[in-house]
C-alpha cells in the first residue's frame, strides 16, 4: 500500500502540472481511496508535522535562543536528526501522520550551489515527506531547474498562484496543483498552497523569469469554497511561505473564512503557541531544521472534537542520528568535503543573522566591503538564512568555504553608483516601510538593510515617511543636495539605475570584486576579525536587541 501511494504522487506529476480540475479531483479521490483501505478507525489522532526553511543545513548545528534577556547558543537541527526526530512521531501513529515541508529546500549551502540543488533531491525523498510548498528561494538555479529538483520529489507539490508566463503578461496554467486532499480516520483534510508573490522583487527578477505569481486574495475564496463545499472537507489548512506579518494580515482577510490554520513559513519565526487572527489560526516553525511544528487533531466517531500544537526542539541529543540518513549525507558530501571544510579565517564573536537591526554577520561584511571598495556607504541586504556559528575547540569562530556559502550562497559582483542625499533619504524611508509598515500585508522581505559609512536613528514605530529621525555619513549630518558614492552586491537582472532597490542612481559600474572573493581577501588579511556591533542602525521606540517585526498579537520570538 506504501508503494502504491508513492506511485500515485509520483504519476500524477505530469497531469497536476497543468492544473487541470480533472486531474486535480482524479487524484484527490485515489488519495482518499487509498487512505480509507490503510485504516478505517474513526477514533484517535491525526497527526501533521511541519518543516520549513531548512536552507540545506545538512548537520547539527549552533541555534540562538533569547533566553533570561540574553544570547544562548545550543546544537540543533540537521536532516539525519531531523529524521529520527519524524520517525520517532511517525511511530506513535503511523497511520495517521502527515508530514510536511513549506519551502526554501535547495538553497542556502555550498553543497547546492555546486550541484544546482540536485543533491537534495534524494536525502528529501529519503524522508518521506506527503507534501511540499515551494518557497521563494527555490527558483535560485532558474525555472526550469526549480520544475526538475521538485519533479524529483516523490511527494506532491501544492501551489496556487505560481503560475507559466506565456510572454507579454499573459497567464497560463498553473505550475503545481494548487490544493491536495489527504483522508484520515474519516476526516477530510484540504492542503492549499501559496508562495510569496513578492518573489520578483525580492530576488533578482531573472531567477523567476518566466512565472507569474499572484496574490493569494485573487483565488483564496475560490479555492476556500472549492474545498468546503465542492470537496467537503472537514479541515482546511493554508500551507504558506509569505512570512508571518503577511500570514497574520491574511488570516484577518474575509476571504480566509473558513480556513482553519495557515502553515506559515519564510521568515523563520517560531511560533510556540498558535497565534488566533480573525478568521484562522496561524503558526510557523523556525528555521533550519532546527524545530518540528507539530498539531495533533483529536477524532471521535470520524469528527475533530480537540486540538494541541507544539514547536518540537530537535535536539541532537534527544534524536540521534539516523544511519541511513547519515550515509546519504556522506555520499552526496564526499566530492566536496575537503574544498567545504577549509578554514578561510577565524572570528573572535559568534556569528549569527537573527535580529531585526544589526547583527554580527553583515557587520563582518559591510566591514570587508567598506576596507575593500573606495565609497562614501556600503550595503549589506537584510538576509535572514544562515544559522549562527560559535567557538570551536580553538577557542574562534571559524569560517570555512562551506559557511561563506551559508552565509551567501550567491556570489554576487559588487557593485558602485551614485545617488544624491535626498535619494538616500527617500530610501531610508521606503526601507524602513519594508520592515516595519503598519499595515503587516505592506512588509516585504527580510530584516533592516545593513550599511558602513552611515548612521541612522529611527523610528521603526512612527508614521510612514517621519520614521527616520536622524542621518550622518562621514560624521556629517546627511546633505540632500550632495551626492553620495555608494557600494553593494549586483542582482542579476537588475535595471543599471539601481543599487540596493534604490531607483535612480546614477554611474552604476560593477567592480572586478564579488562578494566572495572580498571575504576571502579580507579574512587572510584581518583574521581573527571582530566584527563588534556598532549600532550604525539606532532604534529609538524599540529594543535594539528586536527580533521579530511581529507585533500587536501574542507572539515573541524565543
């Protein structure tokens, strides 16, 4: 029966592509069909567990934790843990567990750069996954590598708004089945899939080159009522990778009525305890491989009578490595082990990307683009992937090949240009409106953007376009009549008047450096670096220490 539901996700590849309804309620019905013979009891629990955002963290590594107002580092995550962790809840119902996966699988390590994220395909397949999300990084080697690393999953692909572009903005069909149906113990369960529609945007707009994407609000009501009604399921669950202010702004939408969770993923928030919006419930398990979120549905008589969510820890102790994991792990590793693993340089600070306005990480490389290139301010975007990194045996940090991929995995050119002082102050603005804007469906991206060269105060908390309160670069208060040199990486695909998203900048010129080959310089020379905060980015109605631009529900980051 195992082997005859692996092949109807893997058959149904080249008819759900198309998104045809046929295809679509054919495969729902085999689904049901299937699980109805596996087991016919109608009292117990259904069982579904979530990971996301793992970014090709192949072993255990250092976690941050805010615990007692201060840093705590521990081992966590890696797949062959992350493994026993789900066979280990797979085992206390093994009929009844549903196991899942919303994004950002094949990017964030040297290992997926080097093989184009190929290497993952059979280490994802090993963990038996029933579902998949793509996430907004898995179109980094291009569309029609994204099609063949997720065709390669034995598990469906669920997506409603990615969709083929036909050329002159005109929409074809979906990519991906935009819902699955999955039947236990007489409950009816809807899986509906949407990806952030930001992703052009957000990353260089060549990587999502042929793709439309469109809001979820554009078809969520459609598809609400398709499973309520049409399909009559008894449960509905919103698989997302928008990020949690954007999953908490959807969860107050009209349209999202009826929908009883939103999976959330993208911006690596861990949530503990369900965060209620007005229409649904939503959660979002870490990042990394680090967590498991798991939610039991208590059944009686075939009818959901109960709930109980956790964020599971996945503890290398607790869960030890599986065997058959750990051998794939060393056979997709082994041609690239030794280039991987060689030291470039050492920190004297623990290494880690978690916080809202500053962190140790982009300071190392705002400090390295700014000792390297000849500009008035150098920008780091606000990355949010790569897990944190602390002392060795040493007594250092240290930074080998493999963890500058962790850190970018994209080796960028660098890039100058010229932008007047009011252009740079209208860009703060928009920045900080990214971030922080009020209306959580109007945040785009990742964390504040990282600079050298320039301090700013801010108000992250203030109206749109009076957040930014203070300006100096070179010690001198901002002039808006001057213009400014800046510095940072290239997106390919980008219009030659942009730097950093700001428009209008004039005499951009790429370098003869990239990202990597800065480190790398800069690491030989200055090595062992300390890369201190130095708080060039001031909140001033907020912690410095934020990390999370969640607010007004009950959630904090822990």
């Amino acid at each position: 029966m195992q082997s005859r539901r692996k092949f109807l996700q893997s058959g149904l590849l080249a008819t759900a592509a198309a998104g045809t309804p046929n295809a679509l309620i054919a495969h729902s019905n085999e689904e049901s069909f299937t699980n109805n013979i596996e087991g016919s009891s109608k009292n117990g629990t259904i069982t579904i567990l979530q990971t996301t955002d793992v970014h090709c963290q192949l072993h255990a590594h250092d976690e941050l934790f805010w615990e007692n107002n201060q840093l705590t580092f521990r081992k966590a995550g890696g797949y062959a843990h992350l493994a026993t962790a789900l066979d280990v809840m797979k085992k206390e119902n093994p009929e009844n567990t549903i196991t899942l996966d919303t994004g950002d699988m094949f990017q964030g390590s040297m290992l997926s750069v080097k093989t184009n994220g190929q290497a993952f395909v059979p280490l994802l397949n090993a963990l038996n996954y029933d579902l998949y999300l793509p996430g907004n990084w898995e179109v980094v080697y291009y569309k029609k590598n994204m099609q063949k690393l997720l065709g390669g999953l034995l598990g469906p692909k669920v997506c409603a708004n990615m969709y083929h572009d036909l050329g002159d903005g005109k929409r074809g069909d979906l990519i991906f089945q935009p819902y699955q149906i999955m039947h236990r113990m007489g409950v009816k369960i809807g899986f509906l899939g949407y990806t952030d529609p930001l992703v052009p945007l957000r990353q260089s707009p060549l990587y999502s080159k042929g793709i439309i994407y469109t809001k979820p609000e554009e078809n969520l009501k459609q598809y609400v009522d398709i499973l309520k009604e049409q399909e009559q399921c008894d449960f509905i669950i919103i698989l997302s990778h928008l990020g949690l202010s954007q999953q908490i702004a959807l969860g107050n939408h009209p349209d999202c009525r009826g929908v009883d969770y939103i999976f959330g993923a993208d911006t690596h928030e861990r949530v503990r305890k369900p965060i209620q919006a007005e229409y649904t419930k939503i959660v979002e398990p870490g990042a990394f491989g680090s967590f498991i979120g798991r939610l039991d549905l208590k059944v009686e008589n075939g009818k959901i009578t109960g709930e109980k969510y956790q964020l599971i820890e996945v503890s290398p102790q607790k869960y030890p490595a599986k065997k058959e994991i750990v051998e794939i792990i060393d056979q997709i590793e082994k041609p690239f082990k030794e280039e991987m693993n060689k030291v470039l340089g050492y920190s004297t600070l623990p290494l880690y990307r978690n916080f809202v306005v500053e962190n140790t990480i982009d300071t190392m490389i705002v400090d390295a683009l700014k000792w390297k290139v000849n500009a008035d301010v150098v920008l780091s975007n606000g990355f949010r992937f790569c897990p944190p990194r602390t002392a060795g045996k040493e007594g250092k940090v240290a930074i080998t090949e493999s963890y500058l991929h962790d850190m970018l995995p994209v080796d960028s050119p660098i890039r100058t240009a010229k932008a007047t002082g009011q252009q740079i102050a209208d860009w703060l603005e928009k920045e900080l409106q990214n971030v922080f804007a009020q209306d959580a469906s109007k945040r785009f991206g990742g964390w504040l953007i990282r600079f050298k060269g320039m301090q700013v105060e801010f108000k992250a908390f203030e109206r749109v376009g009076h957040r930014v309160q203070k300006v100096t670069i070179a010690g001198e208060p901002l002039d808006l009549t001057k213009t400014y040199v800046l510095c940072a990486c290239e997106r390919d695909g980008d219009p030659e008047d942009m730097i950093c998203r700001m428009r209008g900048v004039k005499e951009g010129t790429n370098t003869s450096f990239t990202l990597h080959s800065i480190m790398k310089e800069y690491l030989q020379k200055f090595s062992p670096i300390t890369p201190t905060l130095r708080h060039d980015a001031k909140i001033l109605d907020a912690p410095q220490e934020l990390l999370s631009q969640v607010s007004g529900v009950d959630y904090q980051f822990a």
